[in-house]
C-alpha cells in the first residue's frame, strides 16, 4: 500500500517505494507519504458523514512516520458545529506515536443525521 499509494498520487521520491534508499535516509523502511495521508483521513470523516457530505478543508500535521506492518488508528470528534458546516478533530496514532493530527470541515447536506 505504501508504495502503489505514492505512485498512484505521482509521488515518485524514493523514501516512499525504495526500501534501501529509505534506509540510506535514516528511515527503517519506506513511509506514507502525505497525499496518503490525506486521503485517509478524509476517507475516515466521509465514512462517518457519508457521501453527500462535501468537504471543505483538511488541515493536517504529520508526527512520526507509518511503517510497512504498522496498524495506523484513526478517531474524530466534531469540534465546532456552524448550521451545516461541521469541523471534526482527527487523530491518527501508532506503536511509536502520533502520525498525524488536524481538522476537517464538511458541509453536511440538509436534513443529515435526522
């Protein structure tokens, strides 16, 4: 997944599908990039508001890398509710910390949620 999501997104730098030349970086292995990440992250939000819900804004940061192997966690909490628009706080945690943390606003259609 790591390698065919950086190719898919024309990310073609080396850390991201050469193991060895990760290595020579410092890196154990190959990592996510951050187009990865962010289609994680807003796959994870639209999973819960659902496909008629728009997103507006992703803000995210990135902390300690995702591995080959590594089981990347993902929660949310809406923040801020304005009418339609809904900010949600999102968190992306594995075994050596904290991978990437940051906000997404969604306009939720008309009528969601009753």
């Amino acid at each position: 997944m790591v390698v065919a999501t950086a190719i898919a997104s024309r990310d073609y730098q080396d850390v991201h599908h050469d193991p060895e030349l990760a290595r020579r970086s410092g890196a154990p292995d190959v990592f996510l990039n951050i187009l990865t990440t962010n289609g994680l992250v807003e796959r994870f939000v639209t999973s819960w508001a659902g496909a008629h819900a728009v997103v507006r804004a992703i803000r995210i940061r990135l902390g300690a890398p995702v591995h080959p192997g590594d089981e990347l966690v993902l929660t949310g909490e809406v923040s801020a509710v304005d009418g339609r628009r809904v900010e949600v706080a999102v968190r992306g945690e594995h075994d050596r910390g904290v991978h990437v943390s940051g906000a997404v606003v969604l306009a939720l259609p008309e009528g969601w949620g009753r």
